[in-house]
C-alpha cells in the first residue's frame, strides 16, 4: 500500500544516566562583625528533671518515631560537662525553675515531632531541594513476598527471590507542529512531523537476573481516519443531499483509516515491540543502564481527482486524525509481557483546505487548517490507564480505504 503509518529509524543512546537527590540542610546564624554576645546567651542552658517514664516514651515513639524519643532523651539527662560550682542558668522566665518548665517543653517537643510534614520550607535551613523525576517498579512472580521482608532484611530477600527493580529517568516525548505538505502531478501526500521518544532506565537486581532483560517501545493506535474530500466542478449539493448527505450526496469521501482499531502499531510478527530499533538487551551486571528511543512519523496520501470523464470529481479539503500511545517498557525475554515504565499520549490532524489548479494539480494551494499537524498530549509513568496490545495484527495490515458520500 502507498499509506504509510510508520517510519523507524534507529533509535539512539542519551547522554547520561540521572540520578536521585535529596537535600535537607539547616542553616546557622552566626553575630556579625563586631557584636557582643550577652554572659546569659554564652552560659549552656541545660533542662533538668526526672527522666521520662516508659509510656511516655512509647507514645512519643509511636506518633514521632525513634529521632524524636532520642531528642527528648537527650534534653532529659544531667549535664556531664558543666565545670563544678558553675551555676546553670535557665532563662529569665521564673516558670522555668520550675517543674512546669519540663512539663511544658515535653507538651511542645511531642507537637512538633507529631506535625505532619507539609513540604513547607524548614525555617531553621533552606527548603528541600524537589529530586528529578523517576517511576521504579520491581518485576518477580515472588516480588509482593519479598517486599515484606524487606524492611527486615534490607532488601536482601528480594535479591535472594530473584526480583529486578527498573528506575527510568529522562523520559521525554516531542513532536514538532507543522503538517508537511507534498504535492505531486497525481497525488497529495500529508504528513505529520517526526515524533521521537527516549528514555533511560537502571536495571537492579541479581546479575544474571538482570541480564535476561531487555528494554524497548511499545505503540498502540487507537484512532485513525485520514478524510480526503472531492466534488464536482461547480457542484451545488440538492435538498436531499443536503439533508442527508451521506446517503444522497453526490460528492466523494475517501478515508484512509484502519478496519481494526485499536491496534498493535509496528512490525509486524516482532511482537510486542513497536521495532526491533527500539529494542535493547540490558548486560548481566548489577546494575545495568540502559536507554533507547523511537521514532515515528505517519502520512498518508491520496489523487487530486476521483472518477473520470463526466464524473470527475477534484479535491477541496482533508480532515481526520490518528491519535496514539506509546510507552517505554522492559521485558523478561522469556516473557511476552512487557512491564511499561512511561507513556506519551500523541496525535497527528490531517485538516487542511484545497484550492485545486485543473490546469497544473501540483500547483494547487493546500493550506492546513489552525487545528492541523502534529503535538503530545500528555505524558506520564506506568502504563497510564490502557494497556498496549502486545499481538498481530498491525496497523499497516489492515489499513484500508472506504469511499462514501458527503
């Protein structure tokens, strides 16, 4: 068939791996040039008092956790090195002599420690630095059981279980805009941008484990209708027709779209890849990176005129669109179920309208529409809500071309 609904050149590397950081800091404050420092400041404050009972600390443990018993410990042992004779000093507010003072400092240490992390900045330090964009997932039949002893175990029982863990980062998807419009003596051809997806994904895990991976693209079409419209010249539509146009129209409409939808986009019999450019076998090494990318770019064609002698009819307008998924995955090759780490939503609209040139076809002016071309709707981890098709056919075994009335 002339349509063509996939283009595949090889898939290239990225620059680099990313990996996660998080950072928390506190700043202190020190006087500036020339400040004096009052003898009561310079002076250790120390708190004094009996030390807290076992419930106490049980309750604090359980809404605060260990950091915030430790804390409190802390404030409640005697000073070891305060030199003999030195008097403590606790402050200018007289309360704090007393025994209120250890009440009313546990009171406000068990408010802060149980307050909920709101992401607001720490106001003893600069806030949190946001850490770069990742989605992990862990493949293993046993994955769900290792998971629970991993807080025993550190981790080690779903090494042990063979479980492998992907972290994908610098996952990106782009499309330029314009339509690409080709005009020859026969036919116009519509064609959208190349679209491009990457990714970079860390494989974890037990070497030999992870060396039975590979990495690659799935895609998936949901939608596709490449609408060319044609008409006599001169053409008035009826009453009728324009009543009911598709049934007593005159004029043509040629679709060039799928006969199966959705279905699995990419070549045919490597399944469930989108083509075998894409696809990357990880190395058996603890861990393993790596990355890959696909490219795409959807066209579609048809004549300036349908019919002939008296019932010639020439172009005036195109419409329609194909909308797509695809995702970025990795698959035991033993499996044939990929496991997705990222997906892109994208689409491609074919409208345009036609000033058709009798005289010379490939001299007609074919203006797209402000709707028209190619962009990526939304991106995303996992598998976004929808599940590609992993099996035959593809979308270039069943496209077709109906013809209808307008």
């Amino acid at each position: 068939m002339t349509q063509s609904r996939a283009h595949r050149p090889h898939g290239g590397p990225l620059d680099h791996d990313v990996t996660d950081t998080s950072v928390r800091g506190s700043a202190a404050r020190a006087p500036g040039p020339g400040a004096t420092t009052p003898a009561a400041l310079v002076s250790p404050v120390v708190t004094t008092g009996p030390a807290p009972t076992r419930r106490a600390v049980t309750a604090l443990q359980r809404s605060a956790g260990n950091r915030a018993v430790a804390g409190l410990l802390g404030r409640s042992r005697p000073p070891t090195d305060r030199p003999e004779g030195q008097p403590v000093d606790h402050g200018h507010d007289d309360r704090e002599r007393t025994g209120q003072q250890h009440v009313d400092r546990r009171r406000d240490d068990l408010r802060r420690a149980a307050r909920p992390d709101d992401g607001r900045p720490d106001r003893r330090g600069p806030a949190r630095a946001t850490p770069p964009q990742r989605f992990s997932t862990t493949d293993s039949a046993v994955a769900n059981v290792a998971s629970v002893f991993g807080a025993t175990a550190r981790g080690g029982a779903a090494s042990v279980m063979g479980a492998v863990t992907f972290d994908s980062s610098a996952f990106s998807a782009a499309v330029a805009r314009p339509l690409a419009v080709t005009k020859t003596g026969t036919d116009l051809d519509l064609s959208s941008a190349t679209y491009t997806a990457s990714g970079t994904v860390r494989a974890s895990g037990p070497a030999a484990r992870v060396g039975q991976y590979e990495i690659g693209f799935l895609q998936t079409v949901y939608e596709s209708s490449r609408n060319f419209y044609y008409e006599p010249t001169g053409h008035s539509p009826g009453l009728l027709a324009r009543i009911a146009p598709t049934i007593f129209g005159e004029r043509t409409k040629v679709s060039d779209t799928c006969s199966t939808l959705p279905v699995r986009d990419g070549d045919a019999g490597f399944r469930p890849w989108y083509g075998p450019e894409t696809v990357l076998a990880f190395s058996a090494t603890d861990p393993a990176t790596q990355n890959t990318s696909m490219q795409d770019t959807p066209s579609t064609n048809q004549p300036w005129t349908v019919g002939s002698g008296t019932t010639t009819q020439h172009l005036v307008r195109t419409d329609g669109r194909d909308r797509f998924r695809s995702w970025l995955a990795v698959k035991d090759t033993s499996s044939t179920t990929a496991i997705m780490l990222n997906y892109a939503d994208w689409l491609v609209d074919y409208g345009t309208t036609v000033a058709f040139n009798s005289a010379s076809p490939a001299a007609s002016v074919v203006t797209p529409t402000a709707t028209s071309g190619a962009r990526v709707t939304g991106t995303g981890d996992s598998t976004g809500g929808q599940w590609p098709l992993h099996n035959d056919p593809v979308a270039n075994d069943v496209a077709t071309n109906v013809q209808s009335s307008w």
